[in-house]
C-alpha cells in the first residue's frame, strides 16, 4: 500500500488543472499589474480575470474581493481592519468571538486586547456547537464586531452562521466568518449569507500554498494592514501574485463545480472507516468528537481511550498513514487541543484524539487498510501493557 494521506484539513495536494494554469503563467508571465505597459495590462488581466471567476463561483461582486497571502492574512485583515475602522468611529471596542476559533483569529484577538479592546471568548457544547443565545446575551452597547468560524478545522463541526448573522445585522454589529475549512464542503453563496467578512484559504481545496481571500461586503468598513501600493482598491498593498491567483481561482471554480461529487465522496470514505472500525474494534472502543448532525463529511475526530495521541500518530506514521492531532498550525507542539478542551471532554478523550481528514486521491480501500492498522496499533499496544 502507498502512503496515505489522511490530513487534508491541513493542506492539500494541488489539482493537476490547477497546477498547470500556475505553471503557464510562471513560464511565460513577468509583467507587474500595476505598470501601465502591454506586460503589465497582460498581468492586469490575469487578476482581474482570477477576481472575476471567484466571485462568479461564489456569488458576489469582483469589487467585494481581496486577494490576501493565506487564510490567516485574511482574518487578520478581517479583524484588524474591521476594529480598527470600528473605534476610529467612536462605535466602540468589544468583539465576540468563540473558545474554539483558529489561532489565526485567537492571536489576532489577543492583540487587539493588547490596543484595548474587549473580547468575548463564547463557550461551545460538547460537541463544538456554539449556541445563538449566548451570542445575543453576550451583546453588549459597545460590541462592534463578532467572529465566528464556519466550520471547526479539528472536529469539523458547522456552527449556526446564517442565524448568527441575522442577529448581527439586526443589531448593526459586524460579523466576521472564518470560512477556511468550509469552502469546497459547504455551499457559499455570499449576497444569500447575511456576512461582512469572510476569509478562504487556497490550499485547502487543492489550490496553491500561500494564498487566500477576503469578501469585503460592500459598504462594509475596513482599514488597511499593509501600506505600499494601491493595490486590491487600497486595502491590501502589495505586487499581486499572478500564479497564486489563477490557481486559486481555478481550484474555487473546480470545488464550487464539483461540491455535490466531493460532499458525497467524502461521506462515503467517513462510512467506510468508521464501519471498518466498527467491525474491526468495535463501537465501544473509540468515540467521535464532534456534532452528529452539523459537521464536514472530510473530517473525523476521533478518540481511542488508553492509547495517547502522539503514540498513536507516530504508528500511524510507521505504517505510512499521516493524519493529525489537530490545526497544523500547533499539532508539532503536541500540547492537547484547545478545541477539545473548549467542549469540556474527559482527560481519556483529550490525550487520545485524532484527526482523519480526506481529500482528493483517498479511496475505500484506503479507509478498510487504515482501520485494519488502527486495529493491529490497539492490539499491539494495549497488550504491551
């Protein structure tokens, strides 16, 4: 068996269409889009053309779009840029966000206590879940912003952001969605979804590695981060990048055209492993962390009691199968997953977790010969014991 990849909500491997509308353009492109020559008209158009795809994919304007360096570019600019306008105006300085966001808007929240702000970290269920009611009761006269992620990286859980939303917008607060893991699984159609911002990521639907995306709704406000240039209509300075553009662009029109074939395949590998598992183990043996009912067929969390999770992963590893602790951004740090911790699990369940995550290239066979070593892994260890 070849190795298998199973840590797809980390990152994954670059469609071949993809890859080939990036190399065209590293080959035989160099213009700068902002010169005003035939070169750089030519990679003017290459933008323009990538910003107009993403937005037809996923349903907003080609003004409302702002090509960022990644995902955690993007809810630092969302969030950044959203406060900052925010207090400038006197509104004021409370945000609402969840215990369970991605470090890329808990750091950035961390910072913006730091400049004097005030934030709310909302507490979820045990499955993830972040309740509406304690969105409302935690609104405060000087809330100004409220961030919550569509979609949990770890556990795949889907929170409640269409209701969210409307609470926001009834209350002319701010809303700010981390859509990272939810492009490609979930279907985003931006003027429907009642958002100010929300930010993607590119490698995580097959496109290239460094870069990501910010829908700015219009006529909602936001500052600057980056200073230079008037690039991205003044709010994200900076010489384009022609080739990370046309993939990611490329890999949104792939994942928009092929959702309804990636959610069912998806859950077809999730079945095959968890059957496997359920024959091979049995169902007492592991446990899923995460919401049965609202949550990203890609992604499954899951818990072997007694087995520690860098134990775990490490045989995994031996028998060629990568998967993760958690967001790759700290799993190389071992610590347990704030995420875990959030939903209030049993210590047996935190030290014991482990994310499987598929993608493009898993297959059937792959989920029955991962649950087979998973088996052999428990035998091994348990009678070591």
């Amino acid at each position: 068996m070849k190795p298998i990849y199973l840590d797809h909500a980390a990152s994954t491997p670059v469609h071949p269409e993809v890859a080939s509308v990036m190399l065209k353009i590293l080959t035989e492109q160099f213009g700068n889009a902002s010169s005003v020559h035939t070169f750089g008209r030519s990679a003017k158009k290459i933008i323009n053309g990538a910003r107009d795809t993403i937005a037809a994919s996923l349903g907003c304007s080609p003004e409302e779009w702002v090509f960022t360096g990644g995902g955690t570019e993007s809810d630092n600019l969302a969030l950044f840029g959203a406060a900052a306008a925010a207090a400038s105006s006197g509104k004021g300085k409370h945000i609402i966000t969840t215990m369970i966001e991605h470090h890329a808007v808990l750091h950035t929240c961390d910072a913006l206590e730091k400049e004097g702000f005030s934030i709310t970290y909302l507490p979820v269920d045990s499955t993830g879940l972040v309740s509406v009611d304690e969105v409302k009761a935690a609104l405060r006269e000087d809330t100004v912003l409220i961030s919550v992620m569509y979609a949990n990286n770890e556990i795949g859980t889907v929170q409640p952001i269409e209701e969210i939303g409307e609470l926001a917008a009834g209350k002319g607060i701010l809303f700010h969605v981390d859509a990272v893991q939810a492009l490609g699984m979930i279907p985003i159609t931006l003027r429907e979804i009642p958002v100010d911002y929300m930010s993607f990521s590119a490698h995580k639907i097959n496109g290239p590695q460094g870069m990501g995306g910010l829908y700015v709704r219009r006529g909602a406000p936001l500052h600057a981060r980056l200073h230079g240039g008037l690039q991205e209509r003044g709010r994200r300075a900076g010489t384009e990048n022609l080739a990370g553009a046309a993939g990611f662009a490329k890999a949104v029109e792939l994942a928009v055209q092929g959702l309804s074939q990636k959610q069912a395949d998806a859950l077809m590998l999730r079945h095959k492993l968890l059957e496997e598992l359920d024959r091979l183990i049995g169902r007492e043996n592991y446990t899923i962390n995460g919401n049965a009912g609202h949550f990203l067929p890609n992604i499954v969390n899951l818990s072997f009691p007694g087995v520690r999770t860098d134990v775990m992963l490490m045989n995994l590893d031996m028998e060629s199968i990568s998967a993760a602790s958690g967001s790759a951004c700290t799993s190389g740090s071992l610590e347990i997953s704030h995420v875990l911790k959030a939903m209030g699990l049993s210590a047996n369940l935190l030290e014991s977790a482990i994310r499987f995550s598929m993608g493009l290239g898993n297959t059937s066979e792959e989920m029955e010969y991962v649950a087979q070593k998973v088996e052999t892994i428990l035998k091994r260890l348990r009678n070591r014991d």
